[in-house]
C-alpha cells in the first residue's frame, strides 16, 4: 500500500517558501529554538555536508535518514533543509539509493527516511524501496538479509519497521523469527543469537537490540514480549535516569534515546515515575546532558558529534519508530530563527528612550514578554535597548510599584525577572514574590480577581520563582474548567451571563494548561486539548474563539499550551496539509517584522511581543533556571545561542517576511492586557472572511503531508494528545572490558 504524500506549496505560497529557503543558505544570525528536540535539529543542520549528507562513515546513510525523520517529525520540511552548496538530505540519499537499499537494514531505514519526507517509497530515485526489501526475506527462516539463517537484530528490526511503515504486513515468519531469538531474561542480543554462549560475539543481551527488536515486534501488531523486555531493561537504567549498552558501563545518550523510544512503543511513558532512578526519567538524562549548541556526546568522547547526536530527537519528541510525519511545506528551523529574530528586532525599533514601549501608564505586559522572548531566543534581556537607551529590564525596575499593581502583573514580571537572570526577591528594592502573596485571597484559593490570566500569571510566577503556590489555587483551576473542556475569561465554571465573556476560549484555556503542566497537574491535558483542537482553521493558527480569523496572540499561546504539556504543535492532529502552527504564525508576520491584531492596518508591540517565546517553542513559565538560554551579554542580531559559532549554511539572514494579506475585523481582543485588568470587548457577529493564499508559508492549499500512523497501539502522552510525529534509529554499541577499562566499539 502506497502511503507516500508530495509536498507542493503553490501559488503566492510558493513564492513566500521560495524567497525564505533562498534567506536559509545566508548567514546564522540566531538560534531560536529552546526545546531540546528542535536544537538537537539545528544542530546537525549546522553540521550538513555540501551533498546535503550528515556526517558519517562512508557506506553508513543512518545520521542522514534520522536526520530527515526527526526534522520530519518535528515540523520541518526535510526537502528545504539545505546545505550551504544547496542540496538537501533528500538529495543526497537519491544520488546513493542504490547503496543506501543495498541491505535489508539499510533499505528498511532509508525506508522510513522516504516515507518521513511524504516522498513514495514505491517510485525514489526510480527504486521500488518494498519490493527490494519484501525481497531480500528468508521465508523458510523469517530472516531478512539475503536468505541469512542469523539476521542480526539491527537489520532485521530496521526491516520490519520499514515494512509496517509502508503499511504492509510484516510477514508472520519475520516476527516469530525475532520472538525466538529473544534471550531467556528478557532482552535481545546483538547477533540475535538465542542466549548465544559465544562470550565473543556480543552474546549478552544489550539494551540497543532490545529496543529496537521491541519497537520492530510492536510495529508489526505483536506485544507479547513488552512485559518481559521491559522487565529487563529496568534492570540496565543507571541512577542518572539514563541507559547504557549494557549494565555496568555509563549511561550513554544513543542507548537512552532507544530505550525511552521502546517504552513509547509498548504505550509506556519514559517520563512516568515507574520509570524514575533516584528521581531522574531517561528523558531528563537526555535534557540534563544536551550540550550548550543542542549536540550529544559520547561517553569518553571530548565533544558532541553528528552520528550520536541523531539518534537523540526523536525520543525527546516521544515518538518510536517507525515515525510518521506532518511538516509544514519549506518551514526550516532557520525560518523559525529568522521570524523570532525580526520579530524582536521590530520590539526594539520601538523602544523609547527610557526602555518603555508605550509609557508607565499603559502595561507593562509587552515589555515583560519582550525580555522572557527574548531570553528564550538566546538573548539576554538586560541589553534591549535602543541606540543610547535604557534597557528595558531597567525601566521595569524603575516602575516595579506600577507594574505589580494587582497579581497577574506581579507573576509576569517575576517571569521577566528569572529570565534575565535577576533576584524576584530583591528587584527594584521590592520582594516581588512576597508581593504576589499579598494578593492572595484569605479563603487560600483565588488571587487577586481570580480571573483565567489573574490566577495563572500568579502561580506561574510563583513557580519559577521556586515557590510552591497553594495547592487550592492549582486546585481552583481544576475545578473551574467548562464542561467543554475550555477554560473562559473570568474562570466561572459554564457561566452562563453572556455578558461575562462566559464561553471558552483559547487563550484562557491555554494559560490555564500551561499553569496546571507548570505544576505538575496533567489531569486536564487531554480534555482541554480536545477542546483545543476544536477551534483550530484550516490554516492551521488559533482564534480567540471559533469563527474568527486566526491571530498571533491566540496561535502563539496555544502553541505554548501543546508544548507545556509534552505535546508537539507541528504533530498531527495540529500539523498536516503541508501546514502547521509554526507555518501560520510565520505567515502572518509584517514585513516590518511585527505583527498585526487581524483587522488592525499595522503591527503593534502588544501583539508582537506574544509571539517570540512560542517561535521558541516554549511554555510559560520559561525554565531559565534549568539551563543556559543565552550567553550574558548577547545582544539582538549577534550570535545568541550559547555555543559556538556555527556553520553559516542553517539560517536565514535579516529580510522581509511576507506580509499579510488585509484581515476581518478583530474578533473578541485577545490583545487585551494578559494580566487582564479589563475584560476584552464583546466579540464581532459575523465570521471573518478566509485568509487570503497570500500570506505566506502555508496560505496556499497544498496536498496533505500527513502520513498516518501503522496500524499499532497509540502511545499516550503524559497528559496529552497522542503523539503523532517522530522517529530515529540506533547505533549498536559494544562494550568489552580491555586492560583497567571499558573500551566502546561502536558498531552498526
């Protein structure tokens, strides 16, 4: 069965991804991206060939497929990720398709790889992927490999998961041949040899095999052996959280990486506290050991490297192999990195002065989320400024009895505080977490007014302050959620004084989601974003409530919200049609860099300043005190990332974005001031008219990109919608003990 799907972006939109990829080989000027996965991406990306190949040993083609799935997997359109030569991953596997299908295994990854980049696996570079590979079984044995007797694990798990990709029958003899070859403790060797007594031979079962013969059998419809392969990997994880080869050696990220993508396979969750060693899960071992410039390093390796570093994003994405896939057509993480950069650029044009936007009578909101942007963007707050001008983190200073004049000011600014890497407890000769106590109501529950943006903002501030906020105001937003699912404007259960503002809507639900994830409370994930799901438009962005025009505000926070939860906003359902999120909010973005409210003829900083933190992918409250964001210092438009310069061939330089086309009249202002001081104005009555194929990335109707998922067990995410998108594969690693240490063999 033929599951492949081309990706065209036609008309104006065409042009807008044109002009963009033509930006993308220009030099870096900002690394955006602050969730691992993404960074993980860029990173390789900064390590492309000139053939648009990831490096390798010569005849190894795995770095480049994982290269092309987890981009893939994470939103991006592998056939725009180009080289500073300008060949793409796709390219290059093309030109090598004879090699790179020469063997069952390396036939089954570049498999994956095709399918991952919505290209036909029946008809690349003129070779039929599925046949080569339905031809190369062993039907008497069930081995693939040339009619061998003893298919190694790698290949042989490679090939079935290439076939269930396509969405074929995995061939029954191929899974008992691997169910017979599982070792008598659970696990699986390297030369899938049944407790093999060869002490030479990697007979010992190694978490890598096992990972992978596990993702293969539960890709094929087989779950006979999840409990007793998981069984025995528990017995391997280390107390960092994380997994070596095998017991007894350092926890290494390839091995994790494999071992958190088997647990997905079977409906598990490598984040759950069943999967916690002295309170480290194996993905908090792959966050805590990412390097400043998103790379992994081997044990015993001086630095990070290409080849360890693919086999990481897709289990940071929660997704096992085989992967499917949804992309937004010519979205690159250098687009991203280009719109989060012009959007603070335009910020900083409009600075006054005294670092303030719109003067201390107006909020304060624009000018705290313009400093925790940026620092999720790799710059640091305390140098936004204009020419000569006072940075804006001193102007909140100066103001700070303004700007905590009621509890959603307070917790925002703590957030603007922490991200700027200053003291919320000494900021301005004021206690701001001591203030945001005050606003506390003596039942326990309720800050301030106890509105959806007045509640979260408090706890949120609260948290990344280090303070635990009452357990009956988390619990006050547990118990207020609309029985849709959504969260409405005051945070009234199902109010039903329409003058109120009493329906759902999605940036109350958002905020609301990220404060409840924020505290560790995913008991309403699943519910509100189905809810969310629900006001999505067909080009993918967000309104402030059903029947409106999407806009940057609402777009960007429901982003955050999929995020905060361990969801991701480029996976279907959020993702397909050659579109994502990501893709809209980069199309609704001025030629100026701001952004405009629809229906408002100019951008304005309100707007503007909502949208770089979700370009970031990040939720709030922004974990800055986890890991370096930035370097201290680092200023808009000079490298911002902490980590060293990287090749000039994965960003875009500073030019125009296409602007938008004339929107509808504002629906419902969700530019209002998010501490919400006032209610928004009533909303408009009729519908907004369709969004003009003008705008940019994704306008355009393009065929869909979404490769549904094989027939298998949904794997749920902690809270969360299914994840959809992801994939990678692994490297066998074997140790043996040399002399007085372990010496590391790695073998494909």
């Amino acid at each position: 069965m033929n599951r492949s799907r081309s990706v065209i972006a036609t008309g104006a939109a065409c042009c807008a991804v044109a002009a963009l990829a033509a930006l993308a080989v220009g030099a870096r000027t900002a690394r955006t991206q602050a969730d691992p996965a993404s960074r993980a991406i860029d990173y390789l990306q900064a390590q492309q060939l000139a053939d648009g190949s990831i490096p390798s040993s010569a005849g190894s083609y795995g770095p480049t497929e994982l290269f092309v799935i987890a981009a893939a997997a994470d939103g991006f359109d592998p056939g725009a990720l180009r080289s500073s030569a300008g060949h793409s991953p796709i390219e290059f596997l093309s030109a090598n398709v004879v090699d790179a299908s020469s063997t069952a295994g390396k036939c089954g990854e570049l498999l994956q790889a095709v399918l991952s980049a919505g290209l036909d696996p029946h008809a690349f570079a003129g070779h039929d992927l599925v046949a080569t590979l339905a031809a190369d079984l062993n039907p008497t044995t069930g081995a693939y490999g040339n009619g061998q007797s003893d298919a190694q694990a790698f290949p042989q798990a490679l090939a079935m998961q290439g076939l269930a990709d396509a969405g074929m029958t995995v061939p029954p003899a191929a899974t008992a041949y691997e169910i017979t070859r599982q070792d008598s403790d659970g696990g699986w060797n390297y030369l899938n040899i049944r407790d093999d007594p060869n002490p030479q031979d990697f007979a010992s079962s190694d978490t890598n095999s096992t990972a992978m013969v596990l993702m293969a059998l539960d890709a094929s419809g087989d779950h006979s052996r999840d409990a007793s392969a998981l069984t025995w990997l528990h017995t391997q994880q280390n107390a960092d959280g994380g997994f070596p080869y095998q017991a007894g050696a350092p926890s290494d990220p390839d091995s994790t990486a494999l071992v958190a993508q088997a647990i997905l396979a079977t409906g598990g969750d490598p984040a759950a506290s069943s999967w916690a060693k002295s309170g480290h899960t194996p993905l908090q071992e792959l966050v805590a050991t990412q390097t400043a410039g998103g790379g992994y390093t081997f044990p015993g390796n001086a630095a990070p490297d290409a080849f360890t570093t693919s086999q990481v994003p897709a289990a940071l994405l929660r997704q096992p192999l085989p992967a499917a896939s949804a992309f937004a057509a010519g979205l690159t993480p250098g687009v991203e990195q280009h719109a989060a950069l012009q959007a603070l650029l335009y910020l900083q044009t409009q600075q006054a002065g005294d670092g303030s936007f719109t003067g201390v009578t107006a909020t304060y909101d624009p000018s705290e989320l313009y400093a925790i942007g940026a620092a999720a963007g790799g710059y640091d707050p305390r140098t936004l400024r204009v020419a000569g001008g006072t940075p804006v983190m001193d102007f909140l200073a100066a103001h700070v009895t303004a700007a905590t004049a009621n509890a959603g000011q307070t917790g925002r600014l703590i957030q603007a505080v922490i991200a700027a890497g200053l003291d919320p407890h000494s900021f301005g000769g004021t206690d701001l977490v001591s203030r945001l106590q005050s606003f506390l109501a003596p039942t326990g529950d309720i800050y301030g007014d106890g509105a959806a943006f007045t509640q979260t903002l408090a706890i949120q501030g609260l948290l990344v302050a280090g303070t635990t906020p009452p357990p009956a105001a988390v619990g006050h937003l547990v118990t207020t959620q609309d029985s849709d699912g959504g969260w409405d404007y005051l945070l009234k259960r199902d109010d039903t004084n329409l003058q109120d503002f009493a329906s759902s809507d999605t940036n109350s639900t958002a905020m609301v989601l990220m404060a409840l994830d924020a505290a560790g409370n995913h008991s309403r994930d699943a519910s509100a974003l189905a809810w969310l799901r629900t006001q999505q438009n067909t080009d993918r962005g967000f309104p402030y409530q059903a029947g409106a025009a999407s806009d940057p505000d609402s777009t960007a926070l429901v982003i955050q919200a999929i995020e905060g939860g361990g969801g991701n906003a480029a996976a279907a359902p959020w993702s397909g049609g050659g579109r994502s999120p990501f893709s809209a909010l980069v199309a609704m973005q001025n030629a100026s860099g701001g952004y405009a409210f629809p229906g408002n003829p100019a951008p304005d900083v309100f707007t503007t300043a909502q949208v770089p933190a979700a370009l970031a992918r990040v939720a709030f409250p922004v974990p800055f005190a986890q890991r370096a964001f930035y370097q201290p210092g680092a200023t808009l438009g000079a490298p911002a990332a902490p980590t060293p310069t990287p090749s000039s061939n994965t960003s875009l330089s500073a030019g125009p974005i296409a602007p938008p086309a004339p929107a509808p009249a504002r629906h419902a202002a969700s530019a209002q001031s998010t501490s919400n001081a006032t209610p928004p104005p009533a909303p408009a009555t009729q519908p907004p008219a369709a969004p003009s194929p003008s705008s940019g990335i994704g306008a355009a109707t393009a065929p869909s990109t979404t490769r549904p998922l094989p027939t298998r067990v949904a794997v749920a995410q902690p809270g969360g919608p299914l994840p959809l998108l992801y994939a990678g594969i692994a490297l066998a690693v074997a140790a043996a003990v040399t002399g007085a240490g372990l010496l590391w063999t790695r073998r494909r």
